[in-house]
C-alpha cells in the first residue's frame, strides 16, 4: 500500500516540475512574436501495471502527462488568415490609387487643369492682343508648360508601373522563401520523437503561413501526420516537404499593348497561372494591370482632346503675316505631345486671327480660349478624370479601413486565445508549485512510515 501511494506521489512530482517547466518557457517567451501558449495536459493514470507494485486490482496509478498543447482556436487562426489576405490586398491597391493621385498632384497651382486654364488665359489675352509678340509668346509657353506636365506624368506612371513590377519581383521572392521554410519545418516536426513536443516549431510555421497570407492570400490544410500543405488560388504551393516555385510571368494583352505594357500574373512551377490573388500581390497586379494602365489610358484621352481641338482651330485660322496656321500641337498621347518646334522658334506663326481677318484680327484665337467652356475638351476630360481618380480611391480607401478593422478584430480575439498572459501564467505557477510541494511532502510521510515499518516494526523487547 505504501509503496503504491509512492509511485503515486513520484509521478505527481514528476508531472508538476512538467509543469513548471512549460511555465517557465511561456513566461520566458511573453513577448516572442508568434509564439503560442503551451499548458500540459494531465490525466489520471491507470494503476495496471504502474508504479513498483501493482498486484492489487484496486491499485491507483497516480497522474501522467498526456501531453503539451497550443493554447489557439483553429476558427480564428483560419479567419485571421482569410482577414489578412483580403486587408493586405485592398491596402496594396490603396497604395497604388494614392501613388497615381500624387503624381497627378490635384488639385494644385500646378496640375494640369490650372496649366489648361493659364494656357486658355493666355490665349484669351492674345485676342485681345493679336499683333504683339509678347502675348504670343505667353501663349506658346502656356502651352508648352500644359504638354510639359503631361509628358512628365506619363513619365512618372511609367516608372511607377516600373516600380510596382520590381516590388512585385522582390514580393515573389519572398513568398519562395516562406514556402520553403515551411517544407522544411514539415520536415522537422515529422521528424519529432513521439515523446517531445514540436510545438515551438508548430508556431514557426504559422508564422511563416501568416507572413504568406498576407502576401498572396495563401490557404493552408493541417493533414494527419503534422504536415501543412498550402494553397494559392487553384493551385498548390507546399505540399509536405516539396515546393512549388511561384514565378512573375508576363503576357501579351491587346488593351496594354499601344501602352508598351504587357499583362503581369503569377505562375506555379512555369505550368499553372494563379487566378483570384489576395494579399499585397493582389493589389499590386491590379495596379499593374488596371490602376497605372488605366491613368495613363485616361491622360492620353486628355492629350488627344487637346491636340486635336487645337490643332483643327489653329488651322483654320491665319497666322501674323496673313498665311493659313499650321499644327500647333505634335504628337498623339501624353507621352509625344509638343508644342510644334515651328511655332516655338517663331511666335508670329501663331494663328490668332481668323481666315483672311488682318493683322488686328484675334478671333482665332478667342475661340481657342472658348475651349475651356467645352463639354467634350481636354478640361472636361481632365477633370472627370481626376473626379473619378478621386473617388475610386475613397471608395478603395473606406474599404481598406473597413478590411483592416475586420482583420484587428479577428487578430485580437486570435492573440487573446494564443498568447501568453503574465498574470495567469503566475497563478499557474503558484498552484504548480503548492502541488509540488504537496507530493514532495506526501513522499517524504511515506518515507517516514515505510522507515517505520522496515526499521522498528518487530523491536520492541529486543
């Protein structure tokens, strides 16, 4: 009987220090991004064959360790990462909208909607002024200052576009490198021994699908043996302990095309393009494919509006010396649109008068200035444009804020369920250490009386 109750009270000795132990590393790792909190998992043993002796069938087996789990919720985990790959996506598109807004810089003293309306300025002035040199060249740099902007724009969506594609390439590579650590830790918890815990490396790889998630909105599938095999879109990415190269691929597309520009995706393993891509990827390939593209698409419809409402007004008219306007404009997009070099080289070239009017005649030229009141002109273009740049971008930014929201929501609730609360962890600690305490006490009573029955049992009268 005694020496049941001392196997009893070993294994609680042995299943509290355990327990101590697992304390310690939870407190020791209270701020290790990543890391969830372990407890052990005690059961009563059976006393069938536990402890030294075991020959009564009423013997009791003390207690075990069943074993060491994660404190985490496995609905929240798999939220939290649906929740980061949207939030990523819409934030990464709200960043592109912003970039393509502050190069376009409206509204501002110098955008292109208040150099348009300096150049009509201008042009106004000049009718007034038809026959003086200086108004004509005022004119002509007014002009030159509107084609001078959008050439610039167009250069700095280009590089943006650029830009957006080198980061891309940096992002792919990234995604490459968690999918192998992920392999690899497939490997490594396999390879665990069945009476350790790989917990530690459980929480590493979480991390890593999590940095995932939030990159191209990766799945992930916990199989039988431990092993996580992730998927992107239609296809898979890790599968046990092998990887599947995620690679930019770029495509030729007929709407990007006549902008130099071809269709950028993601492919697997060079065989399978990746369809509906969350995270930051996401919404950089829709800056890629629609968001850039479609700001120079719409600021090549401004350069074209202006260059050909000019152009047919300056060519009916006639210029200083009575000889009918030629192009005022050259070029056809925002990209290659000038001011003729023949008119800038000569002010007395512009056409400021009308067919036959005189030297004194500036009706031409009025009627250029009326374009600004012009429906269908390079104004009314310019600033739908901009109204619409503004508002897909509001639009883009309430729902980034309102996915962000979400995605705290969901992280917070998952932390709480995960991570390590000092507070509790020292109540543990206490209730740990008072039940060590207790069956080192219940030991050290058994030892008194199996001393009492071995040495003093039967000495009386000796």
């Amino acid at each position: 009987m005694g020496v049941e109750a001392l196997s009893s009270a070993v294994s609680g000795l042995f299943a509290h220090r355990r327990r101590l132990d697992v304390i310690s590393h939870n407190v020791a790792n209270s701020n290790t991004i990543g890391y969830s909190r372990q407890r052990v998992d005690l059961v009563s043993a059976s006393g069938a064959g536990v402890g030294i002796h075991s020959g009564s069938s009423q013997s009791l087996g003390g207690v075990e360790v069943a074993g060491i789990t994660r404190s985490r919720d496995s609905f929240l985990e798999s939220r939290s990462l649906e929740a980061s790959g949207s939030s990523a996506k819409l934030v990464a598109s709200h960043d592109v909208l912003m970039s393509v807004e502050a190069l376009i810089g409206e509204p501002s003293d110098h955008g292109i909607i208040a150099g348009l309306d300096a150049m009509w300025g201008a042009f106004d002035d000049l009718a007034n002024f038809p026959d003086a040199l200086p108004q004509r060249e005022a004119a002509i740099q007014s002009a030159v200052t509107v084609t001078g902007r959008l050439n610039e724009i167009d250069r700095q969506l280009r590089q943006l576009h650029e830009t957006t594609k080198e980061s891309l390439q940096s992002d792919v590579a990234r995604v490459n490198a968690l999918t192998s650590e992920i392999a690899t830790l497939n490997e490594a918890i396999s390879a665990v021994a069945t009476d350790l815990s790989p917990n530690d490396l459980l929480d590493q790889r979480d991390l890593a699908a999590s940095s995932l998630a939030q990159l191209v909105g990766a799945r992930t599938r916990t199989l039988a043996d431990g092993s996580m095999d992730v998927y992107l879109g239609n296809t898979t990415l890790v599968q046990r302990s092998r990887t599947f190269a995620v690679e930019v691929a770029e495509t030729t597309d007929a709407t990007l095309s006549p902008l130099g520009f071809q269709r950028v995706g993601l492919e697997v393993a060079g065989l399978v393009t990746v369809s509906d891509i969350a995270g930051s990827l996401g919404g950089k390939l829709d800056g890629l494919n629609g968001t850039i593209p479609d700001s120079i698409n719409s600021l090549n419809e401004v350069a074209q509006q202006l260059i050909t409402d000019v152009n047919t007004l300056h060519q009916a008219g006639d210029d200083l010396d009575g000889d009918p306007g030629g192009t005022f404009f050259d070029g056809s997009n925002a990209g290659t649109i000038s001011v003729s070099a023949t008119i800038q080289s000569d002010a007395r070239l512009v056409a400021a008068a009308s067919r036959a009017g005189g030297t004194r005649d500036g009706s031409n030229a009025a009627d250029i200035a009326n374009l600004r009141s012009s429906t269908t002109g390079a104004d009314a273009t310019a600033v739908s444009f901009v109204a619409t740049l503004g508002l897909t971008a509001q639009a883009v930014g309430q729902r980034a804020s309102a996915e962000s929201d979400a995605f705290q929501r969901v992280e917070e609730a998952r932390l709480t369920a995960r991570s390590v609360n000092v507070e509790e962890e020292m109540v543990d600690l206490i209730e740990a250490q008072r039940s060590y305490e207790a069956a080192a006490r219940v030991v050290s009573t058994i030892d008194q009386m199996l001393d009492t029955l071995v040495n003093r049992l039967g000495v009386v009268g000796r």
